[in-house]
C-alpha cells in the first residue's frame, strides 16, 4: 500500500511513477512529483519505481487569469 496524494493506494512490485500518473488520470503537460518529499523529476518517471510504503504527491500545475 502506498499514500497517494493523502489517500491509501494499492501497490504493485515494479510499479513506476508513470505508471501511476497514467492509471489516475494525470494527463496534462505540468505536474510535480514527490516521492516522499523528494522531487521526481519527469526524465526519471518512466524507471522510478514506487516503493511499498511511499508517500506519493502528484500536482498538476495550472495557471489562469
């Protein structure tokens, strides 16, 4: 199990940070990624892996006016 965005997830072995954006609907161009509180860069989601137990904060970044 991990903690995404303050909510239990389910986790899988292997599971990747693109992975999960893809599954929760992630889908515009900005978003942050923490990983418990470290920042993920975007070049890393597809091998970043998920670790059971992680703290997961996905944002997606929008500006308006």
């Amino acid at each position: 199990m991990i903690i995404l965005n303050n909510r239990s997830y389910p986790w899988c072995k292997g599971m990747t940070v693109q992975q999960l954006l893809k599954e929760n609907g992630f889908v515009y161009k900005r978003i942050v990624v923490k990983i418990n509180g470290q920042l993920v860069h975007e070049l890393d989601w597809p091998k970043k892996e998920i670790q059971d137990g992680d703290n997961v904060s996905a944002m997606h970044l929008m500006a308006g006016g």
